[in-house]
C-alpha cells in the first residue's frame, strides 16, 4: 500500500504503539500498549491493534521501525556503521 502512497490507519500502524510479549501472547498479538515518545514510558493503555485510528498518528513501515527503536534506547540499522 505505501508504494501506492497509501498508509493503514489502524491503532496497530500508530507511532506510539508497542507489544508486550506476554500480550502479544494472550491476545494472539491483537492488543497493543501505548506509549509516550518523549520519555520512552509505556502507558497501560491498551488498544485494539485493528481499530482505526487518526490518519495523523499512524506512519510507515519504516517510520513505525524507527520509533520502536527509539522506544527501547537503540538506534536504528540506518544509524549504525
């Protein structure tokens, strides 16, 4: 869908979204935890990954990638040499 310049407005497409792996187990990976990107906390809030959400707070692939990276404090394989 992004080559067609197209993006899933879904919880699960959100840049602020993150499994946990007990979760993902016992909700078959369904459910997802926010989280706030300015001080890398997870909030207990959990979402339905298949919900939509605001067009405005999804992303790319890549986008997605990058903020869960940022999430865990490691940086991303386009910033390692």
């Amino acid at each position: 869908m992004e080559k067609e310049g197209l993006l899933l407005c879904c919880q699960g497409a959100r840049l602020d979204i993150t499994l946990s792996g007990m979760q993902a187990q016992m909700s078959d990976g369904l459910y997802a935890y926010t989280f706030d990107p300015r001080n890398r906390t997870v909030n207990q809030t959990e979402v339905y990954i298949l919900d939509p959400a605001p067009c405005s707070e999804v992303g790319t692939l890549e986008e997605q990638r990058q903020a869960i990276y940022a999430l865990h404090g490691l940086p991303g394989p386009k910033d390692q040499h």
